[in-house]
C-alpha cells in the first residue's frame, strides 16, 4: 500500500509553501514480513517574473473604509462592471460598481472584519473578461493562472 500526500499554498505573489508526504507500507504473505516506510519534506518557494514591459496597465482599487466600505476604481473601457469575491462567495455576475462620473466605478459593501479576495468583472453583451489589476495592487494567486486582489478588513 502506498500513500501519498502533497500541498501547497500560496502566501502572496512571489513566495508559497509546500509540504509534500508519502507513506509506505509492504505486507508479505508468504514470508509474514512487515514492512513500513514514511517520508516528509516541505519548504518555501520563491519565483518571480521579470519586467520587461515600460508602461504599467490594469486598475488600482481604492478601499474606502467606515461604517461600510466601498471600492473605487478607474476605467475607460466599455461593459458594465462587477465585483465579485469571497464576501459574495464568488457568485457571477457579482455587485454591480454604479460609474459615479466619468470612468469612475463604485461598488458598497458591508464586510465583517476579515481578509478577502476578490476581481473585477467586465460584461459586455454576452462576453465576459477578469479586468487585471495594476503591479501596485496587493495580489495573490488565484490558483487557476490568474490573480485575485486582497483587501484587509480590521476595526
């Protein structure tokens, strides 16, 4: 019989965790033989993606924070846009971000104290498109190739 185990979880862009567990175990039924075996290893890993590119493109929200919060982004593409995340367990197309004025797009929530992940979608007609966030926003890997935002909600 032999078993198996392996894990890893992202801490932010850059560095993840891992830990990797296998076990072993051999029967014989013909001598009576017993025999076991368990390893484990674990570790850090770093990676990082030069920048090649000059210009810096995606959105950078803005949190607002009092007795509710609200997220502001700039955009200037077409569609309507939607936020959607952990605090709406991820569920498309999202809360809708009302344009205040021109290219300005605001979204209100009432998030418990926490840390949540989340996007901005764009649906325009039957398309739909995961705006990127800019290199200043904090971010963490979605596990699908992609990235979410982070936003930190103390009292």
């Amino acid at each position: 019989l032999r078993l198996r185990l392996e894990g890893s979880y992202p801490l932010n862009d850059q560095f993840s965790v891992f830990l990797n567990i296998e076990g072993l175990r051999y029967s014989s039924s013909s001598s009576g033989q017993v025999l076991g075996d368990m390893q484990l290893s674990g570790g850090a890993r770093f990676s990082f993606i030069p920048n090649t590119r000059n210009s810096v493109s995606g959105i950078s929200p803005e949190w607002k924070k009092g007795s509710s919060q609200h997220v502001e982004i700039r955009y200037a593409g077409k569609g309507k846009l939607y936020l959607v995340g952990d605090f709406n367990n991820w569920n498309r197309p999202g809360i809708p971000m009302v344009e205040q004025e021109e290219n300005r797009y605001v979204a209100l929530l009432n998030l418990e104290v926490g840390a949540y992940e989340y996007k901005i979608l764009r649906v325009q007609g039957e398309e739909e498109e995961w705006i990127p966030f800019s290199e200043d926003t904090y971010t963490v890997r979605d596990g699908y190739g992609g990235k979410n935002a982070m936003i930190l909600i103390e009292h």
